[in-house]
C-alpha cells in the first residue's frame, strides 16, 4: 500500500497495522492470542467495562522499573568515577500519593514545584528531607511550609527569594539547604515552549549575575548554599545540550570555590522518551555514561574534585508506562484539497485529558485495543470532543481501514503530563488513572464526576438554599 499524500514524512504505512512498537509502548503490552491489548495481565475491554473510557493505565512494574534503572545506571556510572548521584523523579510529570511511594521505595527523591505537590509526596511519606522544592513564583506560605518541615532543598529562581527563605528559616530556627537555578544560556534541540535555559524566559538567574547571588546567600546566616542547578529543557534526545550546560556550570562551580564549598551540581532533567516508531532516545545506560564522562572531564580539566550530581528524570520513567484508552464515537473522511482523504476518528477525550498535541504538536501514536484486523491500514486523525478544532488526540497514523465506532483505542506514552495537565474544559471529568499489575487493574486516582464538578460551584448550593426557604 502506498502511503497517503496527507501523513507527514516520517510516517511510513506499516506493515502491521496492529503491531506495538517496543520503544513506544510500556513494558507488559501486548496483544493477546484474540488480538486485544493487554497490558500487565489485564485485557483493554475489562478495563473500559469496570473503569469507563477514557482512563490512563499505568503498568505499575514498568514505572517501577524505570525509577529502578535510572538509580543504578547513574549510581553505578557515578561510582566508577569517583563520584556519587542523587537522582530527584520530577513530580511534575505526574504525581500521585501511589507513585510518590513507587519512587520513593525505587530510592529516588522527588522535586516538587508547588504547595499542592508537596502536600502529595507528604501524604505518601516520603521524608522531608528528600524533597526539593522548584519554582519561579514560590508564595511566601509555600517557602514557609516547605522550611518548617525540613526540606531538603530549596531551589531559589530569583533574587528576592534569598530573602524570604532566610526570613523563614530564621524564624523556624533552621539553617535551609538552598540551589541556586542558572540560567546557562544553553537551547535545548526541542518545542520552543520546551526549552527552559533560553536568554528570554521567566526561569533561573543569568549566567553573569550568578556569583553576586550566591554572595547574597552566603551572607544569610540561615542559609546553606549546596549549588547551581540547570535544566535546559524537555523531551531532549542528544546530550551535546548537556555537555555545553555542563561546561559552563562548571567553570562557574570553580569559581565559586575560592568562596567556601560548593557540593553539588544539579544538571536537571529532559530525558527524551519515544512517542512515535521513528523516535529514537538515548538508552539510559548511555545517558548516565556520558553525564558521567562530562562530569569527571569537566572537574580533571578544572583540577576541582567531582561534586555530587543531582538529576531530576520525570517524563522518562512516568511517560512510556501509561496508554490511555479511548472510545470510538464517529468517523468522517474528509476531503482535503479536492483530491485527498483524512479519516477523523473521533473518541470520547481529548484536549482536556492530553494538552500536549495542541499545545505543543506533540505526535503521538494510535492503535486498536479491543481487537486486530487484517483490514488495510489507513491514514487517520484521532480527534477529541471538545469545542476546538485544534483539538487532536494523535495528528497522524494508520490504523485498520475497518475502525468503527464502540472500538476501543490505546494511545500509548502518555503517563507525562496527561494527568498532571489534565482540565475540565468543556465540563468534562477528569478521567481516572489505573494501576495495572499481575493481572489485576485498580484505582490509583480516581476520576472526576458531574457531581464532583457541581460540587464546587457555589451556585448550586445557592440555589438549593433559597429553595429550601421558599
């Protein structure tokens, strides 16, 4: 079959069109001898009848195990130069009080950004003192609360933030370990709204003032400075990013020396995941080998001994876990320019459960779930319910010509910032998140009804009260 004049370059037909891409799809996918998806022991079509569609599945021992290999990959490359790791999973990406357990039993801290996240990885647990806190804009009751129960770090992203953690740590009597984000200048090869080391953006301190803020902090009795942080960016797959970030923290770090100790480094995170068949990121093991070898160059070159590094990896441990399941409702082939045929398949989310394609055109990939087909494959658009036209699930793959609406359909690598970017646009509940394990699928988060929704809007409650008066 040749490939449909609308797929974009890199979509080749498949040959398969039921077939799972290894690199895209978590771990404990595959498809059973009747041609359904499974995933960790439990069929697509049991999950949809007990959890309704849509729903995030989360193959529980493959998140697991990605926190796991990340650890040791970088502890072990670490080690064999002398040097050590602390490896943060960046709650960003998704966080529950389940997988806020999951990474802390894998031995990894958490890097919160708000106070909402933080109340989380409290809730399941883990020890203050594991526990970065990001952010541009931290409240004053965020810096207070996050000093008050010993937290580990604080990551200070603007001058006055020196201030107000050294006033609240004064005030809890504690000396605050503290980061300080640099603005390295570095631009990350990935979406412009991505990259987060650029000139023009709301994070971190320039390069060129760094030195006079870590003068500021040092001069807080209640402060402890611990290093400089950098994160370029997500969503990468080369390191040379790193290695220039990495260069110019590092004659920084020297500098910073003559000045009193400086003991970490944090290089961030922003490891690429594989999205679509042609994405091809670094295996973990060769990320952690390089960082290893830019590191322990970058401190021979400046004869300054190896910091402890820290790393922040979210979207690669969290993201290629979960697919989320979908129900088809309509079909339209659409003739485009006069000649061509885009097939819309519209299921029952879209843009309130995965910002990502229309925000950032992120592509994904799509496949039937509750069946195979030996139908020929054909170009299709997987369109979401909401008012928008912008509103696209999967802009472009191939799936059996013979999809019908009651299909269900897995769209797979969506554990990063599905949920955790997840809105009620349009009135829409938030679709549940489900554990899968062993062949059992269970509750994680659970999903958002009607009720839920009215439940907050203080009209109702009005309403309700001047009825009962009448």
């Amino acid at each position: 079959m040749t490939s449909n004049p609308l797929a974009p370059s890199w979509l080749a037909v498949p040959a398969d069109a039921n077939e799972l891409a290894t690199a895209v799809w978590s771990k404990n996918s595959s498809r059973d001898a009747a041609g359904e998806l499974v995933i960790a022991g439990v069929a697509a079509s049991t999950i949809a009848a007990q959890f309704g569609t849509p729903v995030y599945v989360v193959d529980e021992l493959d998140a697991r195990s990605r926190a796991v290999e990340i650890r040791q990959c970088f502890s072990d490359e670490f080690a064999r130069v002398g040097g050590s790791v602390k490896v943060y999973y960046a709650g960003k990406a998704f966080l529950s009080i389940e997988v806020a357990r999951w990474m802390n039993e894998a031995g990894l801290n958490i890097d919160v950004a708000s106070g909402g996240e933080l109340a989380v990885a409290l809730a399941a647990g883990v020890e203050p003192r594991r526990l970065g806190l990001h952010g541009n804009n931290k409240s004053l009751a965020e810096i207070d609360r996050a000093v008050a129960i010993g937290i580990g770090a604080i990551v200070i992203d603007s001058e006055v933030e020196i201030s107000r953690i050294a006033e609240a740590a004064t005030r809890h009597g504690v000396v605050q370990p503290v980061r300080l984000r640099i603005n390295s200048g570095v631009h990350a090869s990935t979406h412009e709204y991505l990259a987060t080391a650029r000139e023009d953006q709301k994070f971190g301190i320039p390069l060129v003032d760094a030195a006079a803020h870590v003068a500021l902090i040092r001069a807080e009795p209640s402060l402890t400075f611990l290093g400089l942080h950098s994160h370029i960016g997500s969503q990468i797959f080369e390191s040379s990013g790193f290695a220039e970030a990495a260069r110019r923290l590092f004659a920084l770090h020297a500098e910073l020396l003559a000045g009193g100790p400086v003991p970490e480094l944090n290089l961030g995170g922003g490891f690429g995941i594989a999205y679509t068949s042609v994405d091809a990121p670094l295996p973990i093991a060769e990320i952690a080998a390089r960082f290893a070898q830019i590191v322990s160059e970058g401190a021979a070159t400046l004869g300054i001994p190896i910091p402890v590094v820290a790393i922040e990896p979210g979207r690669s441990i969290i993201g290629p876990s979960t697919t989320t399941l979908y129900t088809v409702g309509t079909i339209k082939d659409v003739l485009v320019d006069g000649t061509d045929v885009r097939r819309y398949v519209s299921v029952d989310g879209g843009m309130s459960d995965n910002i990502r394609p229309s925000l950032y055109r992120a592509d994904y990939s799509v496949r039937l779930a509750n069946r195979s087909s030996t139908a020929e494959p054909s170009l299709v658009r997987i369109a979401g319910k909401h008012c928008e036209s912008g509103d696209i699930v999967v802009h472009a793959d191939y799936l059996p010509g013979d999809v019908t609406p009651g299909d269900l359909v897995g769209v797979p690598a969506t554990g990063a910032y599905g949920w955790a970017m997840a809105s009620n646009y349009n009135y829409l509940g938030r679709p549940p998140v489900v554990a899968v394990r062993g062949g059992v699928a269970r509750v994680i988060v659970r999903g958002e009804t009607e009720e839920d929704l009215l439940s907050r809007d203080a009209g109702i409650r009005v309403s309700t009260a001047k009825g009962a008066q009448s």
